[in-house]
C-alpha cells in the first residue's frame, strides 16, 4: 500500500493514519477533505472487481471501471426508490454541522458519492459506520427484507488542494447527467445540486 511521505501509519482504532481494512488503503486524518463513494452490496459483481483489481495497470484505472459499471445501473438499485433515498439523504445530513461539514453529496440508484470535512477527532472510519449502519437498517426494514445492504469497503481519496476540490464537487454533481439519469445537475432530487421547481 502506498503511504505518501508526512503520513503515519495508523496502529490502532484510535489513531490517525494510513490503513487497510481489506483490500483498499483509507487514509484517516481528521480536518481532512474527503471524496467518499459507497454502494449498495450487488451493484458490481465481486467477481468483476477481482478481475479489474488484477488487470488494472493503476488505481486510477481500477476506479474507472467501477464507476462505468455503477453508472451503467447493476443490481436491485434501492436507492432509486425515493422512500430510500431520503432515508440516505438525512443520514448523511444529520451530522453536518456536527461531525463535519458536508459539501457536496449526490445519491445514485446504487451508489452515493461525497464530499465532506472531517471536525478534528473525528474518525473517517466510525462517520461512515454510522452513516451506513443506520441506512442499512431503515432501508432494509422499509423494504421489508434483511441482510448486507451496503458493500462493505467504500472507496475514499483525500483532497489535495482546491482545484482537486473544484473538480470532485463537479464530478459529484455531474453524475447523475453522465449516468443519463436528467439532462441538468440541478434536475436530480437527491443532489447538493437540485434545485426545487416552483
């Protein structure tokens, strides 16, 4: 795992730092931007994340491919049902504000995506655990069913600087037009970029 220079390694829950907690290496620093994208349990076969992880000559490369093959709508696609979607919406929400500050977010038929500053002593790692736990519970009990709701491992890049910053808030809220879900950012409900028609 590659640990760029100034970082330590983190060694243990408490501590700030680089760490794995599978395959994908999470940086946890608190007064952090960071970009989050995670994904409902089925939206990409496990088997094609393996082939991917294996064939992709980078990490900019492997990411690619999952983003095409959750823009391309796999899977059940809960999120796209807005009883749920709200329920993820004022989830992530909730502790703007509080636990960080929330910039940009947008909610995909199978994936979320998000842009926030962590408050110093906050955690990346429990932020998401309560994210994703109490979405998990409501979402299934909504749709009347039980299990994993989420995958497990959400993909996450620090920001570098403000112009990194511009182009994640763009990709963010551009996605659901590239997925060919609404013809204007502001046109998709469940967006830092809607905006309500009168």
């Amino acid at each position: 795992m590659y640990i760029p220079a100034g970082y330590k390694k983190k060694t243990s829950k408490d501590d700030f730092g680089w760490h794995s907690r599978g395959k994908l290496p999470h940086l946890d620093s608190d007064a952090h931007t960071q970009f989050i994208t995670f994904r409902l349990v089925d939206s990409v076969p496990q088997e094609l994340v393996e082939k991917w992880r294996t064939e992709a000559k980078t990490e900019a490369a492997f990411r690619k491919k999952i983003e095409t093959c959750l823009d391309s709508g796999l899977g059940k696609c809960w999120l796209g049902e807005p009883d749920i979607a709200e329920i993820v919406e004022n989830s992530m929400k909730h502790f703007d504000g509080v636990r960080y500050d929330l910039h940009a977010w947008v909610i995909m038929p199978n994936h979320c995506h998000l842009t926030f500053t962590q408050y110093e002593g906050e955690h990346l790692s429990a932020i998401m655990h309560s994210i994703k736990s109490f979405t998990a519970q409501n979402a299934n009990k909504e749709l009347g069913r039980q299990g994993q709701f989420w995958q497990h491992e959400s993909f996450d890049r620090y920001i570098r600087d403000a112009r990194h910053f511009r182009a994640v808030v763009r990709y963010i809220e551009m996605n659901p037009v590239k997925a060919r879900l609404c013809a204007k950012p502001e046109d998709w409900r469940f967006s830092s970029a809607f905006l309500p028609k009168d």
